[in-house]
C-alpha cells in the first residue's frame, strides 16, 4: 500500500522490528481530501532521492511510486545505481 514519504522511514523501523523478510517503498506525496488528491505540496526529486538513500540503508529493496510522484522523480533515483 502506498505511504506518505515523508513516515516511510519510520514505519520500516517498527516493521523491521517484527520483519525479517523483503521490503519495499511505495510513496507518494499529497494530501487526500474526499473525494480527491490534492498535489500542492509534492517534494522534489531530490527530496525522495534523500528518502530513498535512507531507506536504502534500512533494508529496502525495491522502490516504486504512486500518487503525486512522476517520471522526473523516478529518473532522479537513477543516482542511486
């Protein structure tokens, strides 16, 4: 399921806590408010390129994305190798 980028990191603590197995992030960036998103406060490319260090670093091994990212923000993470 998609999470805000922004409680990614520390939901993978608690999860690595009772965890073992493979893990993934799947952000997005955004608010929802019934009934629709809202995409005023996307972070940058190089915000989820910060993240995904980070979460890189916890075990992470596949990174995906969802609501209010696009391609810029995939192809920033190409840094990463």
């Amino acid at each position: 399921m998609h999470t805000s980028s922004n409680i990614i990191g520390d939901t993978l603590a608690i999860l690595r806590d009772t965890f073992a197995g493979p893990t993934y992030a799947y952000p997005d960036s955004g608010t929802f408010e019934m009934p629709n998103w809202k995409f005023e406060d996307v972070i940058s490319a190089e915000q989820l390129v910060a993240h995904v260090r980070e979460w890189r670093i916890d075990g992470v091994s596949t990174i995906g994305g969802c609501c209010g990212l696009k391609p810029d923000h995939i192809r920033a993470l190409e840094v990463l190798g």
